[in-house]
C-alpha cells in the first residue's frame, strides 16, 4: 500500500470510529447495556452442565455483580480491551439494586494476534470487594487469561485492595487469539450514563448503597438475577 493509499485509509477510518461515538445518545446507550446484560445473565444461567465453578451457585451468595456484555479486545503485539457495564450491589434482605454504570479499560502486553469480543461478569462475594469497585479500585490480575477459541471459562480476578479470591468472574468469550490474555485492566465509573439514566447527577454509591434512585427499566435484570 502507498503511502497515500494508507493516508486515505487511516483518514476514513477515523471518521468511522468517530460516527461510531457519537451517534448514540447516553440514555440510548445505558439502556442497551442493562438490556445486554441480562442477556448475558441469561446465557450464563444456561451453562449450568458445563465444568468448573457454576454461576448460580456463586450468585446465590453473591454481595455484587458486574456485568459487562460486550467488551472488545484488538492487539497486534500489545493489547488493549474496553467496554461498558454495570454494577448491582445485593442489600441485607437480599433485593439487588439499580445498576451504576461503569468502564473497563486498560491494555496487556505480550505475544499476541487477533480480535475477539466477550461478555465478561464478574461475582463480587465480599462487602470488600464491592467497596473496591466502588472506590476505583478494582483491577484485573495477571493470572486472568483464556484461551484461544474458548467458548467461556470460569477464573479468579484480582483487586488493588488484595479482596483477592473474594472476585470471582465468568466470561463468554468469541474470536481468535494467540495467546488471548486479560490484564492490567481497570474499571471507572461512567458518570455521564448514570446521569443520563437516572436524569439527575448521581453518584454509584448513592445509587447500590443509598437507592437513592430508581428506573423501572432495569426491573427486568434485576428480577432475573434475583430468581434461582
């Protein structure tokens, strides 16, 4: 390819990642993720025969959940993965919350080749470790890794505040990969589609700890997490 012709290319494909962007509106954005999340909630319960932890029995005792439905990974040398989910906190009577939203992000470097996207939920089984989503401090460990083809696995992640095995995630992964791995990422909040679903500014803490906020919208998933 030319050096013009790979000028051109870059030049479109630009654009197209800036439409891409922009075109969707925060709320229409927030609502496709909690929809896609109890998609994936529901694939996941689907999967009971297969070996290894089973979701529901860590659901069951789950403290929190995040859930984040499509998360693209693309590297060539170096990696880099992001997305948009959710987080949903479990109260004392065992009721779930309305879901806060959030980003994973972040790269890893290795020998790598190929693009895949997955559907990746994490069990939060400790009030420890949704604190540390909560405050920013969740990351994902070195030993999170699949393998190439995989069609969901079940691993420990890890946090920066060593809640360690209290995090346990479930991915439902798709793609082609040498060597697909998953770490050095990190979760923030997304402030702007929380505001946007909920219509005022909020934090996430006021909306899985205090419930200072509601939308009717998210009954579905949280009913669904709720049911055995």
């Amino acid at each position: 390819m030319s050096r013009r012709s790979f000028l051109i290319f870059l030049l479109v494909a630009t654009l197209a990642m800036n439409g891409c962007t922009t075109s969707v509106p925060p709320h229409t954005e927030a609502e496709a993720i909690v929809e896609r999340a109890g998609t994936t909630i529901d694939i996941l319960k689907r999967r009971e025969a297969e070996p290894g932890p089973t979701f529901r029995s860590n659901l069951r005792n789950a403290r929190g959940i995040l859930i984040f439905p499509d998360v693209f990974k693309a590297a060539v040398g170096i990696g880099g993965q992001g997305g948009s989910g959710i987080l949903l906190v479990r109260d004392s009577r065992g009721r779930w919350s309305y879901p806060a939203f959030y980003t994973l992000g972040g790269g890893s470097v290795g020998f790598q080749l190929g693009a895949t996207s997955a559907q990746l939920v994490f069990i939060l089984r400790s009030e420890g470790a949704v604190r540390a989503v909560i405050r920013d401090q969740f990351a994902l460990g070195g030993d999170v890794q699949w393998t190439a083809g995989s069609l969901g696995s079940g691993y420990t992640a890890a946090t920066t505040t060593s809640v360690g095995a209290d995090i346990v995630g479930f991915a439902i992964a798709e793609g082609l990969f040498a060597g697909f791995a998953l770490q050095g990422g990190s979760v923030g909040r997304r402030n702007d589609l929380n505001t946007a679903y909920y219509a005022r500014k909020v934090t996430p803490a006021e909306i899985v700890l205090e419930n200072r906020v509601f939308n009717l919208h998210a009954d579905p998933l949280r009913q669904a997490l709720a049911s055995e």
